[in-house]
C-alpha cells in the first residue's frame, strides 16, 4: 500500500494502491519511549509503496544502539548472504554508521520448551562485509552496488553451524565517541536474509501470455492507432512480488526500439490501455511485442530469458470493416 509504487528509489507510479497481497513480511515496529520510535513512511521507499521509519536516539556514552526488526525462529543453513538497503537522513548523517547483527542459540535447545519463553541467545554475530560480491555471485549479489536516490546499499556474509537463528537486529552506530544524547533518522528500504543453496536454483519462468479484449481506435495521427487490450499469464503463487509490463514497440519494418515501461501488475492480470501504434498500410503487417518481467519477491534478478513475451501481429482490415475491425 501506498501512494505511489517506487523501484529502486524511484517514484514510478504515482496514484495510492491497497493490495495486502503484495505486502512483505512486516518488522516488529519495535518502541520505547523517548528513546526509539518506528513507523511506516509513505513520502520515500526503495521497492513498494512505503519504507520503515526508526527515529531514535544514542544515550550519553553508549556508541550504539540496537534495533531488533526480526524474530526468525528457523534452522540456520550453513552459509546466509544479508543484504540492507537503508537511507540516512537528518543534518549529520555522515555520523552515523549502519549495520546487522544476527543473534542464535544451540540448535538442540530451539526444539525444547515453551517457544514463547526461549531461553537468552548463545551468541550474536555481526555477519561480514562484502565491498564486492564473491566470484560466481556476481548476479545474485547486484544489489551490493545499486544503491541510488540517496539509498546506501549493503551486502553481507555469515556462516555458522548447528545453529538455530533466532533475532534479526540493526545496528545503528556515531562515529566518534560523544557525552552527549545523539538523535537519529533512519529509513529502511529492504532487508533480505538469503539461504545460499536455494537462491542458486533457476527461477521460475512467466508462461501462456495470451492478450483478450482487444479495442481499437483511431489514433492521435491519421498514421497512427490506438489499442486496449487485457494481458494474463501464468506464474508459481506467492513467488512474485509484482510484475513489470513493458513494451517492446510496434513496428511494421525491421528493427527493434528500447522497451518501454507500460505498468505494474500485482497479479498475472493487466490492462493496458491507449497504445498508440503504427497503422499499417492496405497489405502490410505489423508487429506489437509486450513483455512480462517477474519481480521476485526475493528482487534477485530473473533473465529475460524467463520473461514472458507476446507478440501481436495485426494489419489493415479487408473493405467495408470498421476502425474496430483491425
């Protein structure tokens, strides 16, 4: 929900939305009077329609504080890649630094008890930083370098073993020691916490693009028309956080022009309407090539390859038809 849908900083639909079904696992909007607050901020978001607001203040002597956003409650895998997308705000932001801490505790003693009484975490890690993705994962880990907008972008590595994780934290420090109070802005735009072995599978691929209730009509031009259809396709439930419709342009001789950005989809449903496309002339054909780009909820980058495509190839109706006849 929102009002605006933002990708990668940028302000790209403008107009509210409500949809629960594209909404991300929420944070514990953790409070404490005086001290920490969270909120939603619909003005600024990195992927969505909102991101989460923590204003804060560091204590006198302490150089830190932490914010707990998680309770994970799962097995640990071996190896977890994190990556955090955070914006600083404020007059100094430069004073502050921003990092993740992972808390754990035995495997053996996550399975016993009541789990609402848990016991203190055996240890807490402080995953490693990465300035540059490790060989092989160059693709998996571009978000370490996309930040944009004012966004910082960060990627990091923790291994463990035997381990059961238990808190997800944010870690917000001032570079230089100070006695007194220090307040902060801090806006977060994504979290993500990766299992190494599942993100190297293939995503899943777009499939049966088919386009219905076509409409046509006179264009803006005597040379040009304008077309409405409805778009559907097929894609594996929950694994997509939305849809980018694009279009590769009408054209009806060779060649091929950049695609262009039509729309969100929240689901495998979209509208376009008023494509303004070439008419073509008495015996000539042309073709209409629309694109569907997943956006894993996990953002890890899906291959054209695996998009969907259709192309729709139309021409000048026979004598006597309509302008809705093409």
């Amino acid at each position: 929900m929102g009002t605006s849908t933002f990708m990668d900083g940028k302000d790209e639909e403008s107009g509210p939305w409500y949809d629960l079904s594209a909404q991300d696992i929420q944070p514990l909007y953790p409070e404490q009077p005086g001290m920490l607050s969270a909120s939603c901020y619909l003005q600024d978001a990195w992927c969505g329609g909102s991101s989460l607001q923590l204003q804060g203040t560091i204590p006198p002597g302490e150089e830190r504080v932490a914010v707990r956003l998680f309770s994970l409650q799962m097995p640990a895998p071996p190896k977890l890649f994190l990556t955090l997308l955070y914006k600083l705000e404020g007059p100094q932001p430069d004073d502050f630094t921003v990092a993740l801490e992972v808390t754990t505790w035995d495997s053996g003693i996550c399975l016993e008890g009541n789990p609402t009484s848990l016991p203190e975490p055996n240890g807490r890690y402080h995953p490693r930083f990465l300035p540059a993705p490790p060989p092989g994962l160059a693709k998996l880990l571009a978000a370490c370098h996309r930040g944009s907008q004012g966004w910082t972008s960060r990627c990091y590595e923790l291994e463990l073993q035997d381990c059961s994780l238990r808190d997800l934290s944010l870690i917000v420090s001032r570079q230089q020691p100070s006695p007194q109070a220090t307040s902060f802005t801090c806006l977060l735009g994504e979290i993500r916490v990766l299992d190494t072995a599942s993100v190297a599978a293939s995503p899943p691929q777009v499939h049966s693009v088919a386009a219905s209730q076509l409409w046509w009509q006179e264009g803006p031009e005597p040379e040009l028309l304008s077309l409405s259809l409805t778009l559907r396709w097929s894609f594996p439930p929950g694994r997509a956080r939305w849809f980018r419709v694009l279009s590769q342009g009408a054209r009806c001789r060779l060649g091929q022009t950049a695609p262009q950005v039509l729309g969100l989809a929240q689901g495998c449903l979209f509208r376009a309407v008023g494509l303004v496309v070439p008419r073509p002339a008495p015996g000539q054909s042309c073709r209409l090539e629309l694109l569907v780009e997943p956006v894993l909820r996990d953002e890890l980058p899906v291959d054209p390859e695996r998009w969907g495509r259709l192309v729709l190839v139309y021409s000048a109706p026979g004598s006597g038809a309509g302008s809705d006849g093409h």
